[in-house]
C-alpha cells in the first residue's frame, strides 16, 4: 500500500476519533464506548506505523532497525482485541465482562510475545514492505510474524462468524442500522481475513523455497486497507444511524412543534436551538414535551374518544388498515393530533378556562408516538390547511 493511501485512511480514522473522543469524558464506564475509542485509535496507528516514509522515520530516529515492524504487529494486535472486545460489549449478556477480559488478557500476552521474540531476533537489514517474507526464516523472528498473523486471522474469523450469527436473530432484523453495522463488520473482517492469509501463504512459499512478493505485498495491503475501512465504517454505523434517526425526527416533528408554537411563546417556553445539529432532534422533542405538559389542563377527553372512535371506523370501514391491530396506533395519532390542536387554541386565548379537572389522558411521550402525531398533524393540515376539530369532521382525516 503506498504511503499517501496510508495517510489518508489514517487521517480519515483520526477525525473520527476526535469526533468520539469529547463522548468518552462524558460517559467514561461505557465499556462500548471505551471500546470503540480503541479500536479508531489502533486502526490508525495500523496505517501511520505501516506507511513505508514511516517506517524509514522510524529507523531513522529510533536507531534500532526494522522497529517500525513490532510497533505495526502491536498496533495490528491491539485492534483486533478491540474489535473482538466491542462486539463483545454489543452483545452485552452475563459473560461480557469475563470475555473481554479473557481477550484482552490472551492478546496482552500476544503483544508481550512479539516484544520479547523481536529483541532477540536478528534484523538488522532493514526492510520497509517485505519485512515479513524476508525473515521468514530468520529463527525468533519468523516466529514473531506467525504469531501475530495467528493472532490477527483468529481474531478477523472470530469477529465475522459473531457478526453474521448475530446479525441473522430476529431482533436485529427489526433494527436496521444495527443489522447493516454488522454485515459490513462481517464483510470487512473477512478482507481483513485476506490480509493475514496471503501473509501466511508468502511465508510459506518462502518455506518451500518459492518467491511470491506481490502475495505477501500488494494483496495483503489491499485486503488490509480495504477490510479495516469497512469494518471501522461498520463499527462507527450505529452511530450514524443514531444521529440521521434524530435529524429525520427533527424534521417531522416540526409540525407538532409549529402546532405548538403560539403556546410556546405566549408562555416564554421556546428555548434558542443549540449549535450542535446533534442536539437539535432532543431539543424539538423537549420543546413539544413542554408544550404539551402546559396545555395539559385543556385536553379534552370527551374530543379524544370521539375522534379516535370515528377515525379507527373509518380506517377499518375504508380497507386502508382492516387490522385493529395495525388500525389503532393511526386512529390515536390522529385523535391526538386534533385534541392537542384544539387544546393549544384554547390555551393561546386567555379568554378561555381550563377544565376544572384535567383530563384522564397520559400525555404522549415515546419518540414513535410524537412522530406519529406530528405526522397526522402535517395530513390534516396538508388535506384542508387546518387541523380538524369536530369530531364531525374526524373521520376525514
């Protein structure tokens, strides 16, 4: 892999690490958290340490020849524990905290190894990309690349057999961010898996006094560059999908918000959008839940039942949705849609008195649920400009 292809991916893995690192001071005993600061650190320090100008630094200030190797093998090492300590954590389960220990213990032990067999291996012709195929028969140091290429292909197939069993339950099926994270980590580990086989297939043709450079050269670094980008982008998809779920929310739960508005303001609960983008989806939704908890004294119960009763008719009568089942959360977003519009108008008019009693209906306040009523909100205001508010009309929403 030539040294500007190393670069970029590293600076490419170092913003994203810095992107994740102010989470960590926040929540610093989320063991996943932790785990995938890891595993963007290491991967980085994987291209930095094996990019060929790098290595020539490294020799160069250092003095010891072919340091660059052992520091490479440590990094590589060490990435593969984080990744198998992540999906460890992913899976969560009672053995978590004995697994990932039992890995990071097994591959300390691995990286103690190829310090102790690099210093007492002969290298003192420096290699800068075929390191590996020329001393696979120096004694201590070939012994030193086996171990770390053992260590490497175990950890790869480990973490795509756990990626793809997992990936196959049901109830990963119903998340599909997490799903897609995982075939691509699956995907990724198995080119990552070309990387130490190919190494291994060098050595041994090196064994049985066969030349084949380019197997131990250019295909590694192809399978490494390409399988350590997916699978980082796998491992970073859930975190991704976390934000663009929250800016798809942000964006339609502005029609509740707009509904909200008058009432927001008149009572000085409109609070100034932070900064942060990343922020925006909770701050609407804080915003609505606000609104909501001071029009709660004008909710009308009596509006509620009607409309939901005319509007879980209509879907059922109409064919749209026969199935009560799959008919009843459209009729409540619905029903609420219309009650809350009628509640923020009487709220906005000081004329107008709350109910003596405020009304049996546990505000809505899951994140599906808003959605759903921002949603009837926009239809009703997209069919006649206005949200309905007899229940007359109900059914025509």
């Amino acid at each position: 892999m030539s040294g500007a292809i190393n670069y970029i991916s590293f600076g490419l893995l170092t913003v994203a690490l810095l992107f994740r690192l102010p989470d960590l001071r926040r929540h610093s005993s989320d063991p996943s958290l932790r785990a995938i600061i890891a595993v963007l650190g290491f991967a980085s320090l994987c291209f930095l340490f094996g990019a060929p100008p790098t290595v020539t630094v490294i020799n160069r200030v250092t003095g010891i020849p072919n340091l660059a190797a052992p520091l490479t093998y440590g990094a590589i090492t060490a990435y593969s524990a984080s990744s198998l300590v992540l999906i460890a954590c992913w899976r969560g389960g009672p053995s978590i905290r004995r697994t990932s220990r039992n890995w990071i213990y097994g591959y300390a032990g691995v990286l103690l190894c190829i310090a102790v067999l690099f210093a007492v291996g002969n290298h003192a012709v420096v290699r800068r990309t075929d390191f590996d195929t020329y001393y696979a028969k120096t004694p201590w140091v070939a012994e030193m690349v086996v171990l770390y290429l053992l260590a490497h292909l175990t950890a790869a197939t480990v973490s795509a057999v756990w990626s793809l069993r997992w990936a196959r339950e049901t109830e990963v099926r119903q998340r599909p961010w997490l799903r897609a994270s995982l075939m691509t980590i699956a995907t990724g580990t198995l080119l990552t898996a070309g990387y130490s086989i190919s190494k291994l297939t060098a050595i041994g043709a090196c064994w049985s006094g066969q030349d084949w450079p380019a197997v131990g050269t250019s295909v590694s670094s192809l399978c490494a560059g390409l399988g350590a980008l997916l699978t980082v982008t796998g491992f970073l998809l859930p975190m991704a999908g976390h934000h663009l779920s929250g800016w798809a929310d942000f964006v339609r739960l502005a029609s509740l918000d707009a509904l909200l508005d008058p009432v927001l303001k008149d009572h000085a609960l409109r609070v100034e959008r932070p900064h942060s983008p990343f922020l925006w989806s909770t701050w609407r939704r804080s915003t609505i839940l606000n609104g909501l908890h001071e029009i709660e004294m004008f909710l009308d119960k009596e509006l509620y039942d009607q409309v939901y009763t005319a509007e879980l008719r209509r879907l059922q009568g109409t064919g749209e949705l026969r199935d009560r089942k799959d008919a009843e959360p459209e009729a409540v977003a619905t029903a609420w849609a219309v009650t809350i519009a009628k509640a923020a108008r009487r709220c906005a008019r000081r004329s107008a008195d709350p109910f003596s009693e405020p009304a049996p209906l546990p505000l809505p306040r899951d994140p599906e649920a808003l959605v759903r009523i921002a949603e009837a909100v926009k239809h009703a205001q997209r069919k006649d400009r206005s949200v309905a508010t007899d229940p007359a009309r109900a059914g025509s929403l």
